[in-house]
C-alpha cells in the first residue's frame, strides 16, 4: 500500500551507532543462548505419563485455553474492530497516560488537532490508505471522517509512544509493567491494529526536522516485540527493508522470523512439482516414529535474546542467521533450527497464521506450514522431550506435554496451502525412510533376538542353580 514518497529509510542515516564495548568472541558469548542441555535433560520430562501414542492432559491445563483468548485483546484495543469490547474506561485512560507523555516529546508541544488535520491532508490520502487497509482484511470501520481520524490519531500516537518507551527502557519501560505487558500482547492481535503508514506518518511529524540522531521506526517495532518471537534473527532486525510495504506492525514483526532471502509480501504459488509433492506426501511420522527408522535430529543455531536496553543490541556482524525456517533433511538428519516455547508462543504463532491466512498475497504461508510440520513431528510429550534433549526445543513451559498441546492445536481448522515451504523436507524423509524401513525392521528384530537369547540365558543361570540346591536339600 506503500507510495512513492513512503519513505521508510528515513532518518537511518542519523541512526545511533550500535558499536559497542565487547566485541568478537567475548560479545557473541554474551549475546547467544546456546541449547546444550547436558544433565537436565530430564529437568522437564513428564513422569508416568503417556504410552508413546496419547496425551495425558490434567484438568487444569485443559482448561488453559478458555481462560486466554489469543485474538481479543484484554486491555488495549487498537483500531476499530474491539472497541467496544474492551474495558473502555481502562482503555482510554490508559491511550491518554501515553497521549500526554506523546505530545509533551515536541518542543512546540501540538494538540492533537494539528495531528488530526495532518492525518486529514488529502495528498498524503491517509484516510482513503486507511479504509482500504481495514477493507481488505475483513474490518468494519467508521464511515465518518471525524470518527474515523479520532481513532487514528488516539491509537497510533499510543503505539508510537509506547515503542519510544520500550527503546528509552528505565523506569518508563511499559514491558516491565503488568499493564504493559498486557497491552504488548494486545498488540500482537491480528485484528487489532492501525495501517502501518498511519504509524509511520505520526511518527515523522513528532520527530520533524530534529538534527538528533533517531531511529528507524521499523528497527523500533522490531526491538519492541522481537523477544515475543519464538526465534528471530539479527539480521532480519537490521534489515530496514523487511518488510518492503509494511501493512501492520504484525507484519514487521512477522518479518523478523523469515529466512534470509524470503519475500515478505506479495508473491504468487509456484506451480508445478511442489505443489504435487505436497499433494502426494501431505504426512510425516512423529520424531519418535521417525527415530525408529534411523532418523536423527540435530540442533542448528542458537536462540537470540534481544538485550533489554536498545544501545546493548550487537552490531550485524553477529553470525547467529539461521530462521525459524531453515529446516532440511540429508542423509538421514533432520537439521532444525532451535527455538524457545514460552507463554507468549501460542499467540505469536496464532496471530502470525491467522494474517497468512486472511492476507493471499502473503506467499509461503512460513507459520502455518511450520505449525503443520510440528504437528506432524509432535504428536506426544515423548516427541517433545526427544527434540528437547537433541537441543531443538528450550521448553519454557515446565512440563513436555504443554508444548506437545500447543503444537497439536494450532493446524485445527486451517488450511495447508499447496505451495507447502516444506514439501521437499517431506518428500526426502519419505525416499528416507521406504530405503530404509526393511534394514531397520532387519536391525530392530536382530536386537529383540540378542536380547531374548540373553533374558533366556540369565533364567537359566539363576533357575539351574536352585534345582541342583533343592535337589541336595532333599537328600
């Protein structure tokens, strides 16, 4: 939706200079959370549970997604669509807390009108940008004019506001706040948002034509949610070209998670043989199915933790690349890109599916296909606690099983597309495992006979033994 003179790349030039105090070593150390579980591999493990094919789920965590909606939000709505069906006295007093702190930023402090007549010019066609954005994903928006630049400037004058104190950090920091976390999670809500030029527009006429040096306002959105992300990259946080026409601040962060070289919006299916792979192979074995044949996983790359304080985020050299995404299969190895599940996980991955799926141009559907793969390669905590324990998995949840319910909910209802991301990943586990299901039926009935042959020799050593002594006893 983005123009000509949407001009994203501005003020990067006058970006503060990431250099910072450790480098080399010493600095990739301080910055990377490696996954080498060692001796807590079993820290986590569900005891007493499952056979190898069911879930055991306890009567409270089955009641866990009842108490949490992950597409209303609970405190802070942004846009129109939950207006009305937030706290509307909490909502608003809290919009004005950030409206205040806002307008006091300018040394010429302006009212909120001149943000509202700046909205209203008709070159920027702002509104117009507006109605097509809540158009195109389905959103009812406020036909008048005044109802709907109110909404505009109220909300996104909150959302500049609240990412300016998440990179000030300190006392002010909203993330270290009850209500500020609540309201980073509203956030994050596929249908709770503002079209993304109206953000950047109010955030140009705050910073005006200061000499300071500021930040991108995308390497902004990204700093403020990046540690939501279940694993993102550096250099997709540096990249101010990701995404090329942002719709949201959703798509932002959802850009932080791709691979390298994806395209971040509008891109056709490919046709031809993906589409049929996927077609033909629309299944995998579990991880522990998948083991039995000789399958093995292995961890690749580490889990990125975004500094708390803005000025402490390393420079690009840092090597940590691997996306979300980047999962192959040669020679009998599942490499899979570590990642972290935490409380925040079920709602990032549902929102990020839900914009994928409304929005067509968005092309892979990355969320939805990984979330399909996962389902297929976590049917039991047993198969969590296996990639758990190769390093893939850091379960933040505790219990295995946790993890293993959110994997196997989140496909429910959802349509796969043909174009699958991962449909040569299936396909090669596929040739895998039919040119080596018969060695390792040959292998597994090999060990069960070795074994029986020693349960039977071990009998006999201890039975022969008391024969020959009851036999004397009775002489």
């Amino acid at each position: 939706m983005a123009d000509e003179s949407f001009d994203l790349s501005m003020s990067v030039d006058r970006l503060a200079p990431f250099g910072l105090s450790d480098t080399g070593k010493e600095q990739e150390e301080r910055y990377e959370v490696t996954l080498d579980i060692g001796d807590l591999n079993d820290q986590t493990s569900n005891k007493g549970i499952d056979d190898g094919k069911e879930i055991e789920i306890s009567a409270a965590y089955q009641e866990y997604p009842l108490k949490r909606n992950f597409y209303k939000p609970s405190l802070v709505s942004i846009g129109p669509k939950y207006s009305k069906e937030v706290d509307q006295v909490k909502d608003k007093e809290y919009k004005n807390m950030y409206m205040k702190s806002f307008l006091e930023r300018a040394t010429e402090q302006p009212e909120e009108e001149e943000y509202r007549e700046y909205l209203r010019n008709p070159d920027m066609k702002l509104m117009v940008k507006a109605r097509n954005y809540y158009k195109e994903i389905g959103i009812t928006y406020p036909h008048n004019d005044e109802e709907l630049v109110e909404m505009l400037v109220l909300d996104g004058c909150f959302v500049v506001e609240f990412l300016l104190k998440c990179k000030e950090g300190g006392n002010g920091d909203p993330r270290n706040s009850v209500e500020g976390k609540k309201a980073r999670e509203d956030m994050l809500m596929f249908e709770n948002q503002l079209p993304f030029e109206v953000l950047f527009a109010i955030y140009k006429k705050m910073i005006g034509d200061t000499e300071e040096k500021i930040p991108n306002f995308i390497r902004l959105v990204k700093f403020a949610f990046a540690s939501l992300a279940p694993k993102f990259t550096i250099n997709n946080f540096y990249d101010d070209n990701k995404p090329q026409q942002p719709m949201d601040l959703l798509h932002v962060v959802y850009t932080l998670c791709l691979p390298r070289n994806a395209q971040t919006l509008i891109s056709q299916p490919t046709e031809g043989k993906e589409e049929n792979v996927w077609l033909k192979l629309n299944h995998m074995n579990s991880a522990t199915e998948l083991k039995e044949v000789g399958v093995r996983f292995e961890k690749i790359g580490q889990v990125f933790n975004m500094p708390k304080k803005y000025e402490k985020i390393p420079p690009l050299k840092y090597r940590g690349c691997n996306s979300l995404f980047d999962i192959s299969f040669y020679n009998g190895v599942m490499s899979i890109p570590c990642f972290k599940v935490d409380n925040f996980t079920e709602l990032f991955f549902r929102n990020m599916i839900a914009m994928e799926q409304r929005c067509e141009r968005l092309n892979p559907k990355y969320f939805t296909d990984y979330a399909r793969l996962m389902d297929h390669l976590v049917d039991t905590n047993r198969d969590v606690s296996l990639l758990r324990k190769n390093g893939i998995i850091q379960n933040l949840l505790g219990e295995d099983r946790k993890v293993a319910y959110i994997f196997n909910n989140l496909s429910v209802e959802v349509d796969t597309s043909t174009n699958f991301y991962f449909a040569w990943v299936y396909r090669d586990v596929d040739e895998h495992c039919r040119n080596n299901w018969s060695c390792c039926l040959s292998q597994t009935g090999s060990y069960y006979y070795s074994r029986n042959i020693w349960k039977v020799i071990s009998i006999i050593l201890i039975v022969v033994p008391l024969l020959i002594l009851a036999v004397r006893l009775m002489k």
